[in-house]
C-alpha cells in the first residue's frame, strides 16, 4: 500500500510538470503558427468572428505539436528536481526500483501519445478542413486579403504588381505570367474588377477592362506582340498559392482514408511514386509524431537521473529544449526530403523516433551501470 502511495505520488508529480511544459509549448506554437498565419487577415480588417474561428480550427494543430515535446522537458523537470532534492533516493530506500519508476513514466508516456493520436488523426484533419473552406471564403469575399494594395504577389506560375485595392475593385494591375502554350505574357489593366467564381476551383475571377496584352517572342527578346481588350477575365486557381491546396489534400483525411487512398492510388497506377510518396509520409507523420511521446518519456528517466544531480529542474528545462530543437529539424528535413525527393516516407518520418529510443537506450545502461 505504501508503495502505490509513493508511486502515486511520483505519478502525480510527472502530470503536474507536463502540463506546465505543455502550456509552454502551447503558447509557442500559438503565436508561431495561428498568430503569424492570420496577421495578413487581421491587416485587412476581417470580422473579428471570422479570425476568432481560423484560430478554433488551428488548435488541433497546435495541441498534437505541444504534446510531445511537453512530455520530454516536463519529465526531464520533473525527474530532474526529484533527483536534486533526494527525493528519488528516498523512493528507491523504501523499495521503490528504477524498472518501476520507469514502468510509470513509459504508461504516462503511452497515454499521452494515445491522446496525441487522436488530436492528430480525428480533430485535426476536421479542424483543417474546416479551416480552408473558411480561408477559401474570406478570400473570396475580402480579396485584399491575398492582393495587398501596393504590393508584389507572386503565385506558383505568375507575378502580379498590385495598385490600389478598394473593395473589390483593383487599379493599375501588372500580371507575368505564360500561357497554355509556354510563351510569356504581360497582361496590363488600369482597371479591373473582382467576382466571385463559379468554379470551386478557381479563387477568385478578375474582370480586367480596357488591358493590354504583350506577348515577347522567345527567339527574339527585341520585338513582341501586343494585342487590345476591352475586356479580359483572368481566373486566379486555387492551387496557384502554395498555403493554398487544391485537390486532395493528406493533412485533411485520417490515417484510415490515407491508407485507402493510398491502396488506391497504387492500385491504379496512373500516378508517379513521388506523389504517392507524399501521401505516405503523411501517413507515419500521424503515427510517428504523436508516438514520440512514448519515445520522449523513455529517453527523459535516464538523462535525469544522470544530469539531474544538481539543478536538475533547469538542467531538465535546458537540455529538453536542445533536443526538442533537433528533434524538430531532423523530422522536418525527413518530411521535405520525402515529399519533395522521394526518400522512403517509413525512414524519413520514424528516423527522429529511433534516434530518441537509441539514446534512451545507451543512458539507461549507463543509468543502471552508475
């Protein structure tokens, strides 16, 4: 009975530093990808409810990025005072071992990834959905939102210099682009109003009056053709914008639908391994980040121990950043590395993981060996 008192205790204890590692993460994660996301809508004077939902929707998002690395610095904390104030060494005097301290911190461990998984594959693909079909809106119903006035827009195949923008109306607009047969344009409009599409692939429809058309010969930059409209409409696509998708988008489906679609695509045949690729790092990418808790809290009870000698609250606080840090670009390279350069999505996603668990290996045996 004692026994699971102190472990009780022990358990507690590790809760109560995680949630305060996670309101830390939290609000990192807060500023950096929901308030600099939308600071472009709040310049533009949306309505307040509007940007008060994109926020509810990236919440999701945030929550299974802070979990995992709540789980490694408050554990690294927490263990870390535990061991500075004696109070592990009282626990191991009155019969508690390290395999069953360990057993505890690898079940909060197992929990906190259980939760993370279903943040990441139930709430965040809706959150995501419902995030675009919104963003898509305000675009739509708030142009200046992408066409800043007085601005340079680039999209993925074109450039647009932007006058004034007032409403939906845009003056003194300079598109570059190329046409359907890969001869660059210049299209110039004084004038040009916005419209909503009626194709639900298309952003936004400007209605240019009174344009120019110039069309430079690729043999020869000297001459070019120029051309008058009185009127020219110009469909800017959704997928022009690169934090715009269009089409199927992973981060929108749960890991059951990727595996499907992924089956299917295979199946088929028709597309290219590199885009399937993309697919499939999606899909360890929901496994792999929230699991890393489980990997996080293994790796967290050894280094404590060992470096928690002394100021092991900060020791903790410190090295959990360090490693969160490369914890973050090594799995950040793996993903662009396997949607853009085909490296196997299974290495790519889980590399980070593995590394962790191999260093929680070797500092537990150099725990137990100490």
């Amino acid at each position: 009975m004692k026994k699971r008192i102190l472990v009780k205790y022990f358990v507690k204890e590790l809760f109560v530093y995680y949630v305060i590692a996670f309101l830390f993460f939290f609000m990192i994660f807060f500023v950096n990808q929901i308030l600099l996301m939308v600071q472009d809508v709040l310049k533009q004077r949306v309505p307040l409810g509007q940007v008060m939902l994109l926020m509810l929707y990236c919440l999701p998002f945030v929550i299974s990025q802070a979990a995992p690395y709540a789980t490694l610095v408050g554990f690294l904390m927490c263990i870390g005072r535990m061991v500075t104030d004696n109070e592990i060494l009282v626990l191991r005097a009155l019969g508690i071992s390290y395999k069953a301290l360990l057993a505890s911190v690898l079940v909060m461990g197992a929990v906190i990834s259980v939760g993370s998984f279903f943040v990441n594959d139930v709430l965040f693909p809706r959150g995501s959905i419902a995030y675009n079909n919104l963003y898509r809106k305000m675009l739509t119903s708030n142009p200046s939102v992408i066409l800043e006035p007085n601005s340079v827009k680039r999209t993925q195949n074109a450039v647009l210099v932007i006058g004034d923008v007032v409403g939906n109306e845009v003056s003194n607009l300079l598109m570059f682009d190329t046409d359907a047969s890969g001869h660059q344009r210049i299209i110039a409009s004084e004038e040009a109003v916005i419209q909503q599409p009626s194709d639900s692939q298309v952003l936004m429809q400007i209605n240019m009056s009174d344009s120019l058309i110039f069309i430079p010969s690729n043999m020869d930059y000297a001459s070019l053709d120029y051309l008058t409209s009185k009127s020219t409409v110009m469909n800017i696509f959704i997928s022009s914008f690169g934090n715009m998708q269009n089409g199927i988008n992973p981060q929108e489906m749960t890991s059951y639908d990727l595996k499907k679609y992924i089956e299917k695509l295979k199946a088929e045949g028709i597309e290219s391994d590199r885009y399937i690729n993309i697919f499939e790092v999606e899909y360890n990418r929901k496994f792999a980040l929230p699991f890393s808790s489980l990997f996080f809290a293994f790796l967290a009870f050894p280094l404590a121990i060992i470096f928690g000698k002394h100021n092991g609250q900060t020791v903790g606080f410190i090295v959990g950043i360090v490693i969160c840090l490369l914890y973050w670009t090594v799995q950040t390279l793996g993903q662009v590395f396997g949607q853009r350069n085909g490296l196997n999505a299974f290495f790519a996603m889980w590399l980070s993981d593995f590394l962790v668990g191999f260093l929680g290996v070797i500092f537990y045996i150099k725990m137990r060996r100490s």
